[in-house]
C-alpha cells in the first residue's frame, strides 16, 4: 500500500516537473524570439541608415567627378583653343615671310641686272684703258705682267732673304746660349784623361846578354816569337831594352806581356814560346772582357749582352786619329747622359748608345761598311732597345730622328775636339785646309776665305759690291752645303761670311 502511494507519487511529481519544464520552455523561447527579433530590427535599421549614408557618398563622389571632368574639358577646350590661336598666327607669318622673301628675291633679280650692266660698263672701261695704257708704255698687257713679276720676284726674294737672315740670327743666338750652357756645365762635370796611340812598346831586360837568348841559334827563338805573335821584334843598340813594333794594338800587347814572361823566366826556346804566347792570349781576353764589364759599369747602363761586353773591351786597344776609343766612348757616354739630364731627354738611353756608338770599329776591319751601319747591326742583333740602335746609327747623319741621336753627335764631337784629343797626318791636314779653302773661293762675290782653327771653321771676306748684306745669308747655306757634299771631314765645319764696307779719303 505504501509502495504504491509512493509510486503514485513520484509520478505525480514527474507528470508536475514535465509540465512545468515544457511551460517554463515555452517562455524561454518566447523571451528569444522576442529578442531576436528587436536585435534584427536594429541591424535592419542600422543597415538602412548605412545604406543611406553609402548613397549620399556615392552621390557627393559622382559629383566631385563629374565637376573634375568638367573643368578638365573647359581647361582642354582652352587649350585647343589657344592652340588654334597659334597656329593662325603663325600661318600669317609664315604667309607675311613669304611675301618678304619675294619681294626681296625681285629686289636682287633687279641688283643682279643692274651689276651685269656695270661690270659689263667695267669691262668696256678697262679694254679701253688697257690700250690706252699699252699704247702709251709701248708694251703689251702680257709684258707688262711679265715685267712685274720680276721685279715682284727680285724684291720678293731680297726680302726673304733679310727676313732669312734675321730669324736665323735670333734663332742661333738663343740656341747657342742654352747650348753653351748645357754643353758648358757637361764639360765642366767631366775631367777625363787624354790617351794616345803607341804602335811600338819597349821590354826592358835585366842585360844585353838577354838578347842574344831572345834571338837564338840562327835566329830561331826570334823567329817564333814573331810568327806566334804576329809583331815585328826589333833588336837594336838601346842597352837593355827590346822593341816591339805592330800595329794591331792587341798582338802588340800579346808580344809584349809574353816576352817580358819570358824574359823572366829565362826559359827561351820555340816550344815555350809557343806555350806562354798561349797564355798570355787567354789573360788579354780576360783583360778585354774586364775591361768591358768596368765599362758598362761605370757608364750605369745594365742587360748588356756578354759579347757587346766583349766587343767594348776589344775598344780598349783601338785608336781612332791616335785617340783610345774605349776611352773616348765612355767619355761620350758621360757627356751624352749629363746634357740629357740638363734638357730632360731619356738619360739610360743616351748614355747607353753613347757608349755603344763606336762599337762598329771593334768590327771595321771583319766587316764592310761604315762603322754607325755595322754599330746598329751589332745593336739589334743583341737585342738593344731600338732608340738606342737609332742614335748610334744616326750620330753621324745629318738628319737625325731624336734628340738622344743630336746628344750622342755632340758629345762625340766634343769628345774629339778635346785639344790633344785626336792626331792627324800633317799632310792631311793641310790637304783638308786647302780643300776648305777652295770649296769657299769657288762661289762668285768671294774676295779672300781663310781655314782656321784646325779646319772647323772657314771665315770668307765677300767683295761688298757683289754681296749685300741679306745675301750673305744664302752664300754661307750655300758653301756649307757644297762642303757637305764635297769634303769627308771629322766633326764639323762652321762657315762665316764676312761683308765690310770701307770708305777712304785723304786729306791734303
């Protein structure tokens, strides 16, 4: 009974809590709904207001837009306009140039008509006056021209050769004064030594006893001395001294060094002669090749090749007009370098080709050929610089190619204008003063001409009714160059033309 009260009651209960759940969520809902729909009307409000605002942006754009592009129309239209404007202005100009430029197109049609009319006028006038002038000269007009342009000529040339001798009075006067300088202070900076070629040496010996030795049994020691050498051995009355004589500088020391040898070994017979000849060979081309390797180095030059080192020691027993020209190459070397360093010129090469400038004489006699040609063959056949290989074949040449070539001539020719530097023959040299002194008297208007200074410089006395001053000039050119092309001379030759002008009277 209990139970079942209990049963029914709980399902009392569940039937109150359904009834009451299903009522409480109907509210619930109704809540929401209610809600839901307040917030959906304020977004469709909200929305409407959005798209209200969107309109009137939309709207106050398309505005703006259309007010832009109006204005841009206006502004564009002006334009045109302005344009148009232009271009109409600058039709009636180019319509108003037209019309000026024809109008002065007839203007010159008219002055060209009206100059073909006066030059015809003119060249009537002038056919008139040309024979009015021919018959009163007598002469043609062709004559009359002819005439004229000699006189043209004649005045013409007499000028030229004033103004030729003005300039290269001026000329000569500035180029001696730096050259005296350069030249000056390069001879100032070189002290060198003057050395002169011997073509005997003398052996002293210890007694006259000796000689006999030396000639031997029948002449046989003699004998073989000579023909290992190649050098004549005199034997005369001098006490206690033999005489070598050759003109090879080289067998003549090879004679020398080796009879003083065997002077002082007392041993003298063919075999040994034969042996020390030998050897005295071997210590003179160690001479030569020291004395070219001192060479090179003192000049400063270096990459020299061991046989341009060879040849420029053989230098060492060669002479030119009795000068030593080992010597005489080194000194050019200084000379060369030290005005190259004065004028700014390339001083490595002007010292180089100023010691190498004479390296063809070590070769004069194998070769054939001037010394300068064999010089630059030897040059580029050893690989020498090519300016180099230039100035010593140019030193001599009148026409030289760089100014390395001009200092290497100088300084070769200051070199041997050294006094006592160079010998000659007295018979060559008056043959040279003679030859001077003729070239000078063959030219027409010379009075007197004298050789001076050793040949390097002829003064000539013109006869002053057949020269005037403008044409000593032409004179001087001319006789150099007839010397030139005439004479075969050392160094060179200064040429001086002289006009005086004297007026005598006598008072009684």
């Amino acid at each position: 009974m209990d139970v079942l009260v209990i049963v029914l009651a709980v399902l009392a209960a569940l039937g109150l809590g359904t009834g009451g759940g299903y009522f409480l969520r109907n509210l619930l809902t109704q809540k929401g709904v209610a809600a839901a729909r307040q917030s959906a009307s304020g977004i469709v409000q909200e929305a409407e207001e959005q798209k209200k605002r969107l309109v009137l942006d939309a709207q106050e754009e398309a505005l703006r837009i259309r007010s832009s592009a109006e204005e841009e129309v206006r502004d564009r239209r002006n334009e045109v306009q302005r344009t148009e404007q232009r271009v109409s202005n600058r039709e009636e100009q180019s319509e108003q140039r037209a019309e000026n430029l024809e109008r002065r197109e007839r203007n010159v049609e008219n002055r060209e008509r009206e100059l073909e009319d006066l030059k015809g006028e003119l060249e009537e006038l002038k056919g008139q006056e040309e024979k009015r002038l021919e018959a009163v000269s007598g002469l043609t007009m062709s004559e009359a021209k002819d005439q004229l342009m000699v006189k043209a000529e004649s005045e013409i040339q007499h000028d030229l050769a004033r103004r030729l001798r003005e300039l290269e009075q001026r000329a000569k006067e500035e180029a001696d004064q730096q050259a005296r300088k350069v030249v000056t202070l390069a001879i100032h900076r070189l002290a060198s030594e003057v050395v002169s070629e011997n073509t005997t040496a003398v052996v002293p010996l210890p007694s006259d006893d000796m000689k006999g030795r030396i000639i031997g049994r029948e002449g046989r020691n003699i004998r073989a001395i000579e023909a290992a050498t190649g050098a004549d051995i005199v034997i005369d009355d001098t006490p206690e001294a033999v005489t070598i004589s050759c003109f090879d500088p080289v067998r003549r020391e090879v004679a020398k060094l080796a009879l003083a040898k065997l002077v002082q070994d007392g041993r003298i017979h063919p075999a040994r002669i034969e042996e020390v000849v030998k050897k005295t060979e071997q210590e003179v081309d160690e001479t030569i090749w020291k004395e070219g390797e001192q060479a090179v180095f003192e000049v400063g030059v270096q990459g020299m090749s061991p046989d341009i080192i060879k040849l420029l020691g053989r230098l060492k027993y060669r002479y030119s007009y009795g000068e030593n020209i080992l010597m005489h190459s080194l000194e050019v070397a200084h000379l060369a370098g030290m005005m190259a360093s004065e004028i700014g010129a390339n001083v490595k090469v002007a010292k180089s080709a100023g010691l190498l400038h004479d390296i063809g004489k070590a070769l004069t006699h194998e070769v054939e050929g001037p010394h300068a040609e064999i010089g630059a063959d030897i040059a580029r056949k050893y690989g020498i610089p090519e300016p180099v290989e230039m100035a010593i074949m140019e030193h001599h040449d009148e026409e030289k190619g760089s100014v390395e070539a001009f200092l290497v001539a100088a300084a070769d020719a200051i070199s041997s204008a050294r006094p006592g530097a160079r010998r000659d023959t007295l018979e060559h040299y008056v043959k040279r003063l003679e030859a001077l002194e003729e070239v000078a008297n063959s030219f027409s208007g010379v009075e007197k001409s004298y050789a001076i200074q050793a040949g390097r410089e002829v003064r000539i006395l013109v006869k002053p009714d057949s020269v005037d001053d403008a044409s000593t000039a032409l004179l001087a050119r001319d006789i150099v160059k007839k010397i030139e092309d005439n004479l075969v001379y050392p160094g060179q030759i200064k040429v001086v033309v002289i006009r005086e002008t004297r007026s005598v009277e006598v008072a009684r």
